[in-house]
C-alpha cells in the first residue's frame, strides 16, 4: 500500500536531510526574513549552504552569496528556502528545479489567503511542483525543524538554541504562530521534540502527505496535530487511520465558533467545518482530541515515555487531598475510575507503616504530611499498587520542598525505576513552578511524565488511556458488501431525467428493498382508492398530500394524523383536497399517500450526505424537537463498520433514553447499528446527494422508518 | 449590618497582625511540623516569638523557649500555632486564651475526618473557641499566611522567600495542598498574592467567615475559593453575595463526581453536594465560576489589575492568525464575539501603513511577520482600537524573541501606559516560556495582564466580562412577600397530623391557592361521582387511582388518559378498580381523581425541596423522559427575585425549545418565572419539605401544572 507513496516518503527525507541548501533572497538586513533565514540554516547541520541575494552582495554573514539561483555552482540543491516577495516565486521556483530541488519552503504570503489572483499563483506553483516531484512547505509559513538532522528551515533561528535533544515527538501545524506557542511549552516543560512542521498555505504538501509520512518515520514515536481546517477530509481521514494505526495521533482542532472560522477563512483561504463533522472524522481516524496547545504538548508527552494502561482504575499517591480530589473529578468526567485497592494491598499498606494511625489505607493513598517529609515513602506505596492486580496506572502528588533545606528531595530517580518495573503508567503531579525547573528536567531524566498541575496530569493520564483503548479498537477495514444491482437501477431509473429532490414514497421504496422497515406508503390519487388502501392495512391511517410542489405539507393543511375508520378517511381526504387548492392553487397535486398510524415512540434520526471535502457522510441522532434544542448528533465518514455505528450510538449525549427510561423498553441498539449501517452503504454506492429519515420511531426491540426523503444527483 | 460582626473582624485582624506568636510543639527536630512552623514564625515580622517545647529545651532555633503555655511570661499572645498531637490540643487551647490568645492555627489532624471521636473532640474545640472569642484556622490545616504583615503561620517557611511584594489577592482554600498548588501558580505567572488562608476542617472558621472579612479588609481587592465542600451553604450564599457586591469573588468548586466526592468527604469529613446545586448558589451569589487552579489564578490576576469591559466585543491584535483563532473559539463560547472594526477605524489602519499591503484591515488586526519584527506597531494599532467605540477589550498576541538578538524588545511599558490611556481592558498573549521570567514580571511591571497562552487570555478576559457583567446585575434583596394567611393555614392542616406525603389533589388545592394554573382534579369515590365529574369538565378525560399506599399509579394499572366519553370511562372505571386491588390487593384505595386531558405540550417541571446544608431551594428545567437523559435543570436558593428566576430560564441547556422551534409557539417565559418566584415563596415561607410540578405542560402563552406533589413537615 505504501509503496505508491515511496517518492513522496524519499522527498521528504531528502527535505529534513539536506547535503546542500539554497536561502533565496538572503539578506544582510536585520530586519529581513531572508537573514533570519539564513541564520536559521547557518545554525544548521548541512553540507553546503548558498546564499542568494539579487542585490549581488558576494557574501553574506561569512557564507559566498550568488545573485541568482542559476549562478549556484551545485545541481544537487536538495531544499531551497524561499524569502522572496510573491511576485519572484514562479520564476525562482522554476530556476530552483533545475538545480535539483526535492523540498522548498516559501515563507512569503501573498499566495492563496489574498484574493483570487493569489490562489491562482498558487495553483500554478503547485502543478510546477507536482510535475518536478518537489514537495513544497507553504506559502505563508514559519517553515520546519528537524531536530534529528538540525535542519532548522525556519526564520526563528532561535530553536536551534532551545532544541538540541532529540525527541520523537512530530508536531505538524498549520499555524506557524501555533507551532511556536507549542514549542514554547515544549522548552517550557522540558519535552524532547522530534519535528515540527508549519504547512501554512499548503502549495502541495497537506496534513496527509505528512502523516503518510509520519507513519513510516523512524524518528516518530507519536504525532500532535493543529488543524484550522482541511481540504479534503477524505483524504485526511485515509493517511490518519493509517497512521494512528502504527503510533498515536493527537489532534487539536480549533476555528469551530463562527468567530474562529472566519479567522481561520480569512487567513488560511481554508473554510473550516462543523466541529460535529470533524469530531466525527478524528473519532473514526482513532485520534485522540485535545482542547488547548498546552493539552496538545502534554498528551504528545505522556504517549511519548509511557506504557499504556491495560484498563481505566487509577491508584492516587498523595499527601494532600485537596488536588487528589480535582484529579479524580477530571478523571472521572473522562471515564477513569478510582481502583478498589485489594485486600492485599491494605493489609501490606498497614502492616509496611507506610500511613499515619488514623488513615485509613483506602485509595487515594493521603501519606499526609509524613509524606510531604519522607518522601521515600512514595516508592513503597507505588510498589504496593504495582502489585495490586486492581490498579492500572498510578498517579501521584507532591509538592516541592521548593528550595526548603530541611525537606529531603525526592527520590526521582528510584520512583521513576520503579515505575518501569511495575510496567504500569505513573504520572506525577509536582508541585512546583517552572523556574524550579531542573526539577522537572530530573522527573524527565528518571523517565516519568511530571505535570505542573493535577489537572493537566489527570487529562494526559485519561488521554493516555483514551489512546490504549483506541488502539485495542483499531479501525478494521469495513467490509465491501456490494449492494444488489436492483438498487442501483432503482436509483438509476430516479435520476434518469437528472438531479432531483426525490418524495417519501421513492425514498421509502429504497430503504425497503435496502430491507429497512419502513412505514408503508400507498399513493392513492382518488378517495376510493384512499379507502382500499386503508383497508388493505388496517385502521387508524395518516393521510398525506403528494405533490411536487408543496414541501412542508402539514403547512398546507396537507396531514392528518390518526383517522380510526372510513368515514373519518373519507371526510378527511376531501377536506385536504380542498384545503391544499385553496392554499397552493398552482400546486400540482397527484394525489395522497395512506400510511398506518405508526404510534408514539422514541423518535431518532439518521440520514447522510455528500460533503464537498468530505464526501458521503452518515449522520445519527436522538429525534423530535429535542435534537433541535440540543443538537445531540454525530457524524462518520461512510461506509462505516458495525463497530462503528455501535460507537456512533454510545456517542449519543442523551443515550440514556435508547436505554430505556422511566420504565420504557430498551431500543434495540443492534438494529439501530445495522440501521446506520445501511445508510452508509447507499450513500458510499449510491449517487444519493443527501438522504434522511426523520422521524424514525423506536418501539423497544424494533424501530419504524416514518418518514423519509432523499436527493439524486 | 457589618457591625454584628465587627468583632469578627477585629479577631481576624488580630490573627493576620499579632503583636507576639506562640509556637506551641516548636522543635529542634528538622523533620517536624513544629519545627517548619517555627521557622515560618521567624521569617514574620512580629515583636514576640514564644516557642513552647514540652521536652523542656531552653531554646530553640535560637530563640527562648517555655515548657508550657502558662510559663510564657506575656498576656497579650494573640496568635496561637499548635503543632502537637491531637490529644494535647484541647487543654493546651484553654491554657491559650488565659494567655490573651485571638487567633489559633491548629495543623495537626485526627479531628472531624477521623471519625466519631474526632468530630466530637472538634465539636468540643469549637464550643471552647467560641466562648472564648477565638477564630480558629483549622484543624488539619496548612495555616495562613498574610503578605502584608508577612505573618507565615504556615508549615512552609519558605513561603516568606517567595511571596514578598505586596499583593492584594486572598486566597481561601480548604485544601491546604490546593492552596500550595495555587501558590506555586502566583510565583510562576509572577502574580503578586495578599492573603492565603487554607481552612482545613473548620472549627469555628468557614468560608463565611473569610468572605465576611474579606469584604472589609482594605488588603483585598479579588477573593479566590477554593470550595471542596460547604456544611452551611445559606451562610456561605449570604457572605458571598455581600462580598461580592463589593469587590469580585473566583471560585472554585471540586468533588462533583462520584469518586471525588468521596476522596473530597474522607478528608474534610463534609459531604460535597451536587454540581447542579452549587453551580445555582455560585450563580446566584454572583461569583465567577472556573474549572482549574491555574484559571483561578489567571482570573483572580486580571480582575486585581483591568478595568472592567463595557460590553463583549473584542478586538484582537496578532502578528499570527493560528493563535487568534483558538482565542476567538474561547471567547466565543463564552459569550464574547470578535469586534467589528468602525468605517474610521479601518481608514486609520491603511492610512498609518501598519499593515502589510494584501491585509485587509480588519479584526483579528493581524501584523503579519512585519507586526512580529516592529513590535511598536502594536501600541499603534492599540491606540486606533481605544478610540473605536465598537471595541470593549484587547486581546494582543505575540511571541517572544526568545533572545535572538536581532528582534527589537517588545515596548511592554509603552503598551502598558497606552493601555491605561485608553482605559479599556487589554490582556496580552505573551509567546515565551516561564523560563523567560523576567519579561512576565516586565508585562506585571508595565500593568498588562499577560499569558503563556492564548486559550488561557481569553478564558480570564472572559471571566472578567462576566464579572463585569454580574456587577451590573447585582442581585437586589429578594422582596419579601408574605403569603397569605389562608395559605399558611391549608398547609397547618395538612400537617396537624405530622409530617407527610401530600397526593395529587392537596398539592394542587395548594398551587391553585397560590394562584398557579394548575389542571382541575375531582376526587370520585364512585363510578357515578366519577361520570358527574367529568361531564362537569367536558370530555376527554384522565382517570387516575388515589391511594395513600401507591405511589408509581402507573405500574399497577392506576392512570387511563384520553378517555372521550361516558361509556369509555365507566369501562375505565371498572378495570381499573379490578386490576388495582389485584395488583396492590393491601392497598387503600380511595377513590378515583378525574381531571380533563390536557393537551400535549412542552413538558417543563418546577419544583422546591430543604436541603439540610443549604435549607429551600427551587429548580426548574425541561421535563419529560429527556430531561432525565440531559438532566437539564438549574436551581436556586429560595426565595429568588423575578430576574434570578429569568437567568434560571436563560441558563436551561435547552432553552431553544421554550423559543418556538419548528414553528412552534413559544413559551411564555415571565410567566415561568412567575412560577418559578412563586414555588420560592412557598418553600420559603410554609413548611414544605419537597414539592414537585411534574409535568408542567406549556403551551404557547400559558401553562398548565398537571401533575404535583409534595411532602410537609
């Protein structure tokens, strides 16, 4: 599978492993991009590094320079970096390929944020650079590092100072300014980073050709993700469940309030989508979300150095309950639990004397202050729950002796030795602030992953064990079940004459030959015709308006809900029919559609459509006028998984009611799933545009599809 | 009104500005609490240090020490630190207050959270202490500490190194470890703090107590809580809001879920309540609610230094968009919106040449890579925002320049007086680690309120809003209207044979009195009483069991809706006095209730119940099976004011429903309120220990109580 993107794979790593690198537009200027640029490069492991500067400067901080690219004495100019304005991109670009550029970095703007002409550079730039097979970061981007290679391709030299270790972390970012908040927090809390990547404008180079690349990459262990908005989510979707199913992917999505996204709009030229949407994608993708750059860079650590946990029961260490308390209400809101300590575990806790007299040895384990004093004591008890078949992962609090003489340090070296033999994750909350910060450099040394707050601990510690159960649910291929030829022709035969809104009953002839019980509809153009209908289904009967013209019926005097006999059929159909002519005179009306009179029940919806970047989606929900006040719907790229649909349903804010409250039967959850299912087949097979069914009443063990409506394209 | 508590104040301020200390357990030996608070003492400025060391040692850390409190030669020790085991505390407090003791610290546990000796040793020491006119800060506490005297009376002298400059925040934890974490949190942001107070298990000191000092004390300008748990909440929601109406109160609030309830519970020995309640006292009280302690700190920073917004309208100033997006997602889910920029103002920003030729001159104003090397640029842009009256706040961003020499400062003082100048809040999102400290503390200097991130800037401008917002709402005392005798005089009889539950038709005789539309129920004994009913009420009807021994009527075949004529109910009748004495055959049946079928309609439920912590509180929300999947109900302290019931209205997750969704009329909001006051009054003011309208069914402009009960005591 892979194979078809090897060329993609090998320009990257000719673009962070440079034998030679051109800075276009070097200047000797300050206050130039081109000479913070150049210092970047210079900072640099590379071979070899030109200088070109059209203002023929001959050299330039201590480096020869050249007026032009084509003066460089060199054919094997691996990466060229571009600080140059706009206007001499194409030209230089051009000029770049010749000298055998595989990667570029355009830091200028001016591309497809501003207006029409610039997108249409940008078009040509990358068509340029899909046929010379050159991978360009940008336009309108801070550019990349690679910490492995110490190729720091961006117009912060400074990064080269602040990271020097290697790591394994891969940050990939949109936003250059975002790129540096994150690596801010990463000097800030002493974590490695591996690369970091700002797409900017994404000339040719997108979220997915990174993961693609991430996923095969060595020197990545986990990958951290900012995204404003995507173009085409498909395609995302595919490189990120390929990823994430090697290493974790985290994600933090961002320009979701309508304040966010024309910001994102105006600057990005990308529009970003309903957070629904997305949220559905990264779900599907088995990405692991995040709300803030700082939770971003704590949940890339935790993933980094930590073995996963096998389950979600956490043991806490403390010596003070206070911050124990917000650590378990943040675990628990993220579905973490506080494990029952065994038996065991409490006779040895007792009998070690690890507790004061009147502690009881109950989870959290509150050492009190005889632990903020003895802090040895935190090894024995982490021991102890190492033992304890019940715990899955440990959390533990403390704070500093900031600098008090008379408070014994703690032992990080041997806590973090435990630790790895317990083989369970320990986080460790520590309290201190940064500017103790060859603390947190020693808890980093010993191996364990220490947060300045028991909040962000419990969030990477749940994020931690978000990722080991996603990884245990790993996205399994979902399985092509072509759909019979009937259907297609059905659908063929509904388009026939082009693009149309198709009604009910068309739509509810699809779902049924899909085999969805529907409500059954019978169209009756006369009042006889009406009865024999009813008749042949049995009272009480709704009776609808059909008539291409007239969408919202019950507008128009065109429902009538629950008549028990003929009679009332009867009164009923005339008083429509006269009803609807003198509201719609011009409405063409061909009839009306009998159906049973499905009774009350817990009404959901499901339905899909056709997103322009993300192509067929299906869509779930709780139904009636409630979705509407509370929105409680998810979304999937489709064709989804049984699995998935299953995952879909527990998404459900208000699932409790498909549970079966106040006494009311239980929805049949499996039947719903398959009912997901299905949609997401037609609309992955089927050129359906957008389908719905809404109503769809649940009746315990089975589920009726009451009202329906599709477009074909 | 203060007066009351005038002494109060003076014992508080006795505490916080001793004129001698005595330090009772003082010790030699390094590892004892004694001998940190000892130290702590030292590091004070007060007159006299007494340190008490049973063992008989003549001094101790250099200084003279007493083999017991008597031998102190000095009558006037206003400040007691007891540091001795649990069984000694108890005389050694009486032998105290002969010595003139004021105030107390008590940091030893096994009181109150260990178990019932404890809780009646601490009942004893706080009778003991209020007799005597003592304030005591714990037991099981980390003590206090006041900046202002520099009085550490805590276990962590080097508290005194840290905080020096005077600051005028006071934070009131109960947890002494959150109180550490929050302290860490003033020293890494380099917020100056005024008072920390950590309150353990709260002998004769509760939160109450501190607000109502607080509120007089001319060192405090914001109050920071941390809440884990309230034993009197009505006492805490009247010192709040008193508080609050003078300067604003943060707080808070943690052992909301299941497992930090019981974590929060087994250490202070106090019970925490439901979010739901809290969150409505917070509300009602006025206080700024956050989520972390890193937000309480943010918040509590930005309210000691900015001047409040005079609306929600932002205007941000970047030199990268990435991070202005995640801003805006902040302030836009809480409410703030991105400013539109005036005709005038864009004419300003094109013709000063601050920004970059393709940068249309609009909010987020975004300087480009330009804005990142001119950083005077963003004083420019700060001024053009000032005098734009469509712009209530600022929100700046920009990133450091991390020490690459060839980036100018960034003019913080310039920005700062700027900001003064035009008087309007301006936070900054300032790009650098921790370990660029000093530019934090140059941004404290210059008077901006500055963050390492953006989504932390927003989120305390945020909170500064609705501060802002809350001070306009102010909470008038609730006028007291007293119900009429008539009223007080129903419920006496209901209750002249002791506390009991109240069916369907007393509560609603009740709710009828007091002038609430509820749905006519008639008590029918017999099947002719129950056809005379309801040809009284027109058809259709309901039918209902009574019976002082079923309370599910449903379950056992006791409820049959829609019955439309005389026939039906008398079937009805029959079955149902049949099937009831099957299924229930001990139970006493009373009759029937007949009442007219109402028609469907928005469920809503209203309701009052005596909490033992917080005494009447009202709720309301969405009713029907929904609710109990959303649990969408807010509450409040009874009584509540016509507008607190309206913010009850408006805070209702669903409230999109009461505003007429899918053509549906919408629902009369200030007659819910009406309803809402009203369940208040009576909570408030007659001995009711429960009551319940449920469902209340609304329809359009009015509504209908359908089903009620309550209980009296």
């Amino acid at each position: 599978m892979w194979d078809s993107n090897r060329e993609g794979f090998e320009a990257f790593h000719a673009m962070f492993y440079p034998r030679a690198v051109a800075v276009v537009g070097a200047s000797t200027h300050r206050g130039k991009v081109g000479n913070f640029v150049l210092r970047s490069a210079l900072a640099s492991h590379v071979e070899k590094i030109y200088p070109v500067h059209a203002g023929g400067a001959r050299e330039i901080l201590g480096v020869k320079a050249y007026p032009s690219i084509g003066d460089i004495p060199d054919d094997h100019v691996d990466l060229f970096l571009f600080a140059i304005p706009h206007e001499h991109i194409l030209s230089s670009f051009e000029a770049a390929v010749v000298k055998g550029c595989r990667g570029a970095v355009i830091y200028t703007a001016g591309f497809r944020e501003a207006g029409q002409e610039g997108l249409e550079k940008q078009r040509r730039l990358r068509s340029m650079a899909d046929e010379a097979g050159v991978k360009i970061i940008g336009p309108n981007t801070m550019g990349f590092y690679r910490v492995d290679s110490a190729m720091n391709a961006t117009f912060m030299p400074v990064l080269s100072d602040f990271f020097q270790e290697k790591g394994r972390i891969t940050v990939v970012s949109q936003s250059g300014g975002v790129a540096g908040f994150a690596a801010i927090r990463f000097v800030e809390d002493r974590v490695p980073m591996g690369t970091l990547v700002c797409l900017g404008n994404r000339a040719n180079v997108e979220f997915a050709d990174m993961l693609d690349f991430c996923a095969h990459d060595k020197e990545t262990s986990v990958v951290a993700l900012f995204i404003e908005g995507l173009d085409d989510v498909r395609r995302f979707y595919e490189s990120a469940a390929r990823c994430a199913a090697q290493k974790p992917v985290v994600v933090l999505g961002a320009g979701y309030s309508a304040a966010g996204q024309k910001v994102a709009r105006s600057h990005t030229g990308s529009m970003a989508r309903s957070e629904a949407i997305y949220d559905g994608v990264f779900r599907q993708a088995g990405l692991i979300q995040v709300r803030t750059v700082e939770e971003l860079v704590d949940t890339a650590k935790i993933l980094d150095i930590s073995p996963r946990p096998q389950g979600n029961r956490v043991g806490v260490i403390t010596h003070t309950a206070g911050p124990a308390v917000l650590a378990s209400d943040v675990l628990s809101h993220k579905g973490l639990v506080l494990a029952e300590l065994s038996k065991k575990t409490q006779k040895a806790l007792v009998a070690r004397k690890v507790l004061a007299p009147f502690t009881p040895p109950e989870n959290p384990v509150d050492l009190t202050t005889f632990g903020y004093l003895d802090r040895r004591l935190y090894g024995d008890v982490l021991e102890l729950l190492g033992e304890d078949p019940g715990v899955d992962a440990v959390l533990a609090i403390c704070i500093s002796a900031l600098g008090d003489p008379y408070v014994a340090p703690f032992p990080m070296e041997a806590f973090g030795r435990k630790a790895r033999q317990i083989g369970k994750p320990a986080v460790f909350v520590w309290g201190a602030p940064s500017c103790a910060s060859e603390e947190f450099l020693a808890w980093k040394k010993a191996g364990v992953a220490a947060y300045a707050t028991a909040e962000r601990a419990a969030a990477a510690l749940a994020n931690l064990w978000a990722a080991s159960r996603r990884g245990r649910e790993v996205q399994k291929a979902v399985k092509e079940k072509p759909l019979p030829e009937s259907l297609h022709r059905f659908v063929q035969d509904l388009r026939s004459l082009g693009p149309r809104l198709c009604g009910e009953t068309e739509t509810k002839e699809l779902l049924q030959r899909a085999g969805l019980p529907t409500a059954r509809t019978v169209v009756a153009a006369t009042e006889e015709e009406a009865v024999r209908a009813a008749e042949s289904m049995g009272y009480p009967v709704v009776l609808k308006i059909v008539s291409p013209d007239i969408v919202h019926k019950s507008d128009v005097g065109g429902v009538q809900l629950g008549l028990n006999d003929e009679d009332g059929l009867r009164r009923a159909f005339r008083a429509m029919m006269e009803q609807v002519r003198r509201a719609v005179p011009e409405a063409r009306i061909l009839g009306t559609a009998v159906q049973p009179m499905v009774p009350e029940g817990l009404e959901v919806i499901v339905g899909g459509f056709r997103d322009p970047q993300a192509g067929p989606v299906v869509m779930f929900g709780l139904g009636g006028i409630w979705v509407e006040a509370f929105n409680d719907v998810v979304f999937r790229l489709a064709p989804v998984s049984v699995d998935e649909a299953r995952r879909m349903i527990e998404e459900i804010r208000g699932k409790k009611v498909l549970e079966g409250l106040r006494g009311r039967p239980s929805a049949n959850k499996e039947a719903l799933a398959h009912l997901i299912v299905t949609i997401g087949q037609l609309m992955d097979q089927l050129p359906i545009q957008e389908i719905d069914g809404n109503p769809v009443m649940v009746h315990g063990n089975t589920y009726t599809i009451v009202d329906a409506r599709m477009s074909v394209f």
